[in-house]
C-alpha cells in the first residue's frame, strides 16, 4: 500500500512496483495505509505512524517526504518508522530499501512452512516437497505462501486476489484458478497426496 498525496507521484512509484512483480495499492491520505509520506491531509504521516505502533502493528513502515534536516529524520525515526528516504529520490534505491525492509520483517515473522512433506522457505523463497526442489513463479509462490499461512482454513478466490493482485482486479477472472492447477501440476508431480484441496463455491484449502 502505497500513501502518498501526490497522485504523479504514487502512479510513477506503483508502475515501477508492478513491474517488479509487487500487488500494490494506492491511498491518498493519512486515513489509510506503508510507503507513508509525512505531509498528508487529515492526519500526518508521523501522528499516523505513532497511532499504528501504539497498536502493536508491527508493518514495516518507510517514510517517504521533503522533509530532509537531521530533526525531521530523528522525528520519523522516532514515531516508529523502520526506514526514510527523501524526495526527489532514486526509484532503484528506493526499491531496494523496500526490499530490505521486507526481508528484516520475514525474518522476525516467518518461519518455514510446511504441509505434509512440502516445505517452503519465505526467506530464501524456496520450494521443495519430499526434499526435490520445485520452481514457482512470484505469484505462484505468493499464492502457495498464502494458502500454508492459513493451513487448516479455507481461503477465497477474493483473499487470493487481493494478496497475490490488488483489489482492483477483475475478481470475475478465472486467474486464480488457473494459478492453483498450475500449482498442483508442479507441487503434486509424483506424489500420491494431493495438497491443495478445492472447497466448491467457497476456495481452496491446504491440511487441516
């Protein structure tokens, strides 16, 4: 989720987030959400930042202003965020800090995951089931994660959308399940048990 005013501005930084394989959504004032500008209407991107740690919502957070003196930095750091860049600013640098920010958070908040004699590493972003390695693509490892993060639950085609798209896809499209068959193709391929099961009308479920 991207939250920045500056409507040129956020459409540059999705485009290039798209590009490198992210969903990403757009907010345009401080009542949402965490790329956050510190100058927003209604709340600032600072008071915003305090309110979501008082919270316990541990979402990394990345300041993104104008704002460049030392004291502005301390107060952003202060507030809670994880990280701060000033404008204007190198979109691949930009990426970069991002990407650094997501892996601190996964190695605080994800451990291997497993469903029977799957494994699949977050952190290393690996796959292996009965110890062979299986390639997946960013969504098809996005949509895998989903579904062992919720192991034992049924997850919907619309949960699945959002995570792995955004909320502005076409939830008529039949992407998801095509992604799931090709899924099992790669995950079940000389296996016996099947792993993601299909809940009619509803979604998909792994174990449980």
């Amino acid at each position: 989720m991207i939250v920045e005013d500056e409507h040129r501005l956020s459409n540059i930084i999705k485009k290039g987030f798209i590009e490198d394989g992210f969903a990403v959504d757009q907010a345009f004032d401080g009542d949402d959400l965490i790329v956050l500008d510190i100058m927003l209407p209604k709340i600032d991107g600072l008071q915003l930042c305090r309110e979501l740690r008082k919270e316990n919502i541990k979402t990394p957070v990345l300041m993104l202003t104008a704002k460049s003196t030392t004291e502005d930095k301390v107060a952003g750091l202060d507030s809670g965020a994880d990280d701060y860049i000033t404008k204007p600013f190198s979109f691949l640098e930009f990426r970069s800090r991002v990407h650094a920010l997501i892996r601190r958070s996964h190695q605080e908040t994800s451990p291997l995951l497993k469903a029977d004699d799957l494994e699949v590493d977050p952190l290393k972003h690996s796959v292996t089931r009965g110890g062979k390695t299986i390639n997946l693509t960013p969504k098809e490892f996005a949509v895998l994660e989903l579904l062992l993060r919720h192991k034992g639950e049924v997850v919907s085609r619309t949960m699945i959308i959002e995570h792995v798209w955004d909320y502005h896809f076409d939830g008529m499209s039949n992407v998801v399940d095509v992604f799931v068959v090709a899924l099992r193709k790669k995950i079940d391929c000389g296996s016996k048990k099947k792993l993601i099961q299909t809940i009619h009308g509803v979604g998909y479920k792994v174990g449980g």
